[in-house]
C-alpha cells in the first residue's frame, strides 16, 4: 500500500485544503501534513504540489472573490504565491526541513528538453534532501497556455520525476457513485472510461478551478505512465495518517509500472539527431543486456547534454538501442 512501497511521491494541495474561507492560511492543518510528511518519508522523495496562490492573494489583499479579469488574477498570484511560499516556509522551517520552490508553466511540461531540465531541478533538489514545493507560474501563464488547474500540472509533474503515487487532498474523499439511494465510495479504479466520467460531479468549490474532472484527466495521465493516484479528504488534520489509517479514498491503479513507463517515454520520444557509435563487442554486449562501456564508444554525432535522449548505433549506421546519456556529447 501507499507508504511501505512508494519512492516518490507527490501530494497535491488544493486551494480549498491551504487557505480558508476567509482567505488565511491554514497553517494547523498544514502543520499536521508536514507532521505526517516528518512520519511516513523516511527513505522517500517527497514533491508538494501547491494551490492557493490567488486565494491567499484575495484574503491578503481583502478583495472579495467576483468575476476577475485574467491580468488582474495574475497580480494576485503574485501577491498571493510570496505569502504561499512565506507561510510553508516557516512551517517547514520548524519541522527542520528545506523547501524550493518551482513555477512552472505547461511550457516546461510538454516541451521534452524543458521537460528534462525540470526532472533534473527536481533529482537535485531530492539530493540536496529538500522538498519540492510546485505551483503553476499563474503570473505569466495566459489562459490558452495555462493548465489552470494544479491537478493536471501534478500528474505531469509525477510522471516527468517518475513518482509512483500521487495523492490529491481536496475537500471529497474521493470518486461518489450517486446513482444509488445511498452514494457509494468508489475504492477502486483501474480503468478510465465515460462510465467513470459520468460519475463526476460537474461542481467546483469555492476558489479551485479544478472538480472532479480535472481529477480524472490527472489519473489518466498518472495510471498510464506508472502511478497510482490517490483522491482522499484534505479536511481533517493529519491527512496521511487519516488516508493509512481510516482507509478512505479512491485509488486509481497505475497500468504499468514506473520503469516500464520510463522506458516507454524514451522509447516514444522526439528522434534526436545525436548518435552514439559503438563498435561490435559493445552492440553484442548491450544486446545481451550489459551496460555500455567507453572503450566500446568509436564515435559521437550530434550535440547533447547530460540526461538527453540519444541514439545508440553500430558502425553500420543500424540502430541499435535508446536510451538517456549519463554524460554530455563533450564529455563523451
Ligand atoms: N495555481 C492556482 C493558485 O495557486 C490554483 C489553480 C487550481 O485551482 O488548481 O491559486
């Protein structure tokens, strides 16, 4: 189940979950998680996924929430994300944890070399032992380029870093079947279809720009490349421990697993034109499944950097295997 078998995991946040009606910042509620974050990590890399920019800017700001136009939401975000970043801080502060922040926008997701610069910020920020804490940079995004709501940018965020469970606190506890007299939690899904569509609510709460569909088009994403995700209540104190303890949530079932998952992301991506030649001993060695070797390396084309996916192939110009290169073509 999720603690003992995880690696990586990401927690999202929504708006509704940090800040409150009044637009202050929850800080018991959170202070609880990162107490449960402190509980369960131990070996684990852990990535907080964080709404509540716009929330907290509206609170700090006192503007009641009405029609705003984009622009001026993005001042708020802006107003609001500093305060974000402020409140986790001091929290995180106390526990003896390092935070850094990452902004990003659906550029650095779906651009691939965008895509790998970001894993490589997340992999150094899991060796410096800090936690991730992510939003959606709402101050440049525009609305055609903006994933809007943080559910989906976590499950790309997931899948880039190769997480194995995303979990999504937000004010439900998960998936309802309605269309019975007594509404059922649904535990288990392992297969997105426009019957399990069908069964989400059409309403959003007070600030998210999410409901339960975005959730859905997250699990999509997640359980096809290797993670399962979870939706569970983020209402109550100690969200973790509730989530283990009290079992309540629905768990949408990765299809494949994490490694099955990056090798199909290199597999499936973009042809790079940078080459790795290797001589014959080394084409038999890698097809018997043995590392590559640099006595076995006769020639580099093409220029890459460390962590791109490159071509690897023998004399003959054949291809032979893919794969992402530990060093840069300089280094090579
Ligand atoms: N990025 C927005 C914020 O921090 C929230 C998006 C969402 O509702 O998920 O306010």
């Amino acid at each position: 189940m999720l603690t003992s078998s995880s690696k990586k995991i990401v927690i999202k946040l929504g708006s509704s979950t940090v800040v409150d009606k009044k637009g202050r910042f929850k800080r018991e509620w959170v202070d609880s998680l990162v107490k449960d974050i402190k509980k369960y990590k131990e070996n684990k890399d852990v990535v907080l996924v964080s709404s509540g920019a716009i929330a907290l800017g509206l609170g700090y700001l006192k503007i009641k929430k009405k029609k705003i136009k984009l622009e001026m939401s993005q001042a708020i975000a802006s107003v609001g994300q500093i305060h974000l970043a402020g409140e986790f801080q001091k929290i995180f502060d106390k526990h003896k944890f390092n935070i850094g922040q990452i902004l990003i926008t659906p550029d650095d997701t779906e651009q691939r070399r965008r895509a790998l610069n970001v894993r490589r910020t997340f992999e150094n920020l899991f060796k410096l032992k800090a936690i991730p804490i992510v939003n959606e940079n709402d101050t440049t995004a525009t609305s055609e380029i903006k994933y809007g709501d943080n559910d989906r940018l976590a499950a790309r965020v997931a899948q880039i870093i190769g997480a194995d469970t995303l979990i999504i606190f937000s004010d439900v506890e998960g998936l309802y079947d309605k269309s019975k007299k007594k509404k059922i939690l649904i535990r288990k899904v392992t297969d997105i279809n426009k019957s399990i569509y069908n069964l989400a609510d059409k309403n959003k709460n007070l600030y998210g720009s999410g409901g339960m569909v975005t959730k859905l088009d997250a699990a999509k994403i997640c359980i096809n490349s290797g993670c399962n995700m979870y939706i569970a209540n983020g209402k109550y104190k100690n969200p973790i421990k509730n989530m283990i303890e009290n079992k309540i949530y629905t768990c949408f079932e990765a299809k494949i697993s994490t490694l099955d998952a990056r090798k199909k992301w290199i597999i499936s991506s973009l042809t790079s034109n940078a080459k790795i030649y290797i001589d014959n001993g080394a084409a038999k060695a890698l097809i018997d499944g043995k590392s590559l070797l640099p006595s076995g390396i006769t020639k580099v084309s093409g220029k890459f950097n460390k962590g791109e996916n490159i071509l690897i192939v023998n004399s003959q110009e054949e291809n032979l295997a893919r794969g992402l290169s530990s060093f840069s073509s300089e280094e090579i």
